[in-house]
C-alpha cells in the first residue's frame, strides 16, 4: 500500500482452535510461516494415495474375485491392520 504496509487476505479450510490462535498470536509479529497440508496445495493426502494404489492393485489382480473395489478395500485394509497389529507388543 502507499504508507508501506501490506494487506494479506487469507482463506483457509477450518481450523482447529489451536491453529486459529496461533495465526491470531502472530497478527501484529513477523511473518510466520505455516505448513499447508498437501491436499491444500492442490496434491493428494497419504491415505488418498493409498486408497488410489489399492484401486489399481483390484483393477491389475483382484476384480474376478471382488466384483465390488469397495468390498476389496476394506478387505484389504482390515489385512493390513492385522498385519501390523501383529506387529506390536
């Protein structure tokens, strides 16, 4: 702006409370800078891209025996929660 001072709009997805305070914290301090989520800079979210390899493994191998991706999903997850439960003490 012509007096030096800048004008920042910002539009976020829902905030937790905590993470609303800590921009409020930071209004009249330096620039902070916050990590954004993946999904928000336009990429996929890790259980997103699980989801989307566990499609292409039914598409590749599976759909004779699953006719339905999401009864194969949660099959295939429940199997890989046992898995790495048996992996805990």
């Amino acid at each position: 702006m012509k007096d030096g001072s800048l004008k920042v709009t910002l539009i976020t997805r829902e905030l937790a409370p905590s993470e609303m305070a800590e921009i409020m914290l930071s209004l009249n301090q330096e620039i902070v800078e916050i990590e954004m989520p993946d999904e928000a800079k336009g990429g996929k979210s890790q259980s997103q891209r699980l989801r989307g390899v566990i499609f292409r493994l039914w598409e590749q191998d599976y759909q004779g025996k699953y006719k339905d991706f999401n009864i194969f999903y949660d099959s295939y997850m429940d199997k890989m929660i046992e898995n790495i439960k048996d992996k805990l003490n």
